[in-house]
C-alpha cells in the first residue's frame, strides 16, 4: 500500500478545523495535524502577497487520495489551494498500519 503526506494551507482556524475534521470523518484521512499558523510570501496574479495560513498535514493513502484531493478542493476557501501529495517512503508498520486501517481502500 502507498501512503502520502499531503500538505495545505488554510486562512483560518475556523476553516482549517473544518476541513480537518471532515477528512477525518469521512475516512479520507487518518490523521490531520493543525500547526502554528505561519507567514507565506507568494506569487499570485503578477503580484507579490503576504498572508498567515494555519499548514495542516495530512496522512492517507494513495487509494484514497482523488477523493481526499476532491474534499480539500471543496471545502477549501480559496480558488487555487495548496494541494501537495509526498509519499511517504518508509515509516514505522505499525504506524502505517493504523493509516490504512483508518482510511477507506
């Protein structure tokens, strides 16, 4: 089984809990870490921008990402949001395994 740490930015706690707890809910995710908010700096429409955003990891499956991807794009405040999938190449089994066993396949 593939797993993946997918990424994004939220402007908000309010959103950022939102979505978390929807992807947690509906099994798309077996875990969303809320961070610290930080400060991007950022391109966007010929324009250089600054905003806070609150990060949020998420652990899932391959299986279950194009759904996972399709609920961030939903829910999600902004137009373009972040959406970045990385594999996760090794990790603890039983971690892992938890991460399967909490997502749907």
């Amino acid at each position: 089984m593939d797993f993946l740490l997918i990424l994004t930015n939220c402007p908000d706690e309010t959103s950022a809990t939102q979505i978390a707890r929807q992807l947690v809910e509906s099994r798309l995710a077996a875990c969303v870490n809320i961070l610290p908010r930080v400060q991007s700096i950022y391109h966007w429409q010929g324009n250089i921008e600054s905003a806070a955003e609150i990060p949020l990891l998420i652990k899932s499956t391959a299986a279950a990402y194009p759904a996972l991807e399709q609920a961030i794009a939903t829910l999600h405040p902004y137009d373009t949001p972040e959406i970045i999938a990385i594999p996760i190449c090794q990790g603890l089994p039983a971690y892992l395994n938890w991460i399967a066993a909490e997502t749907v396949q």
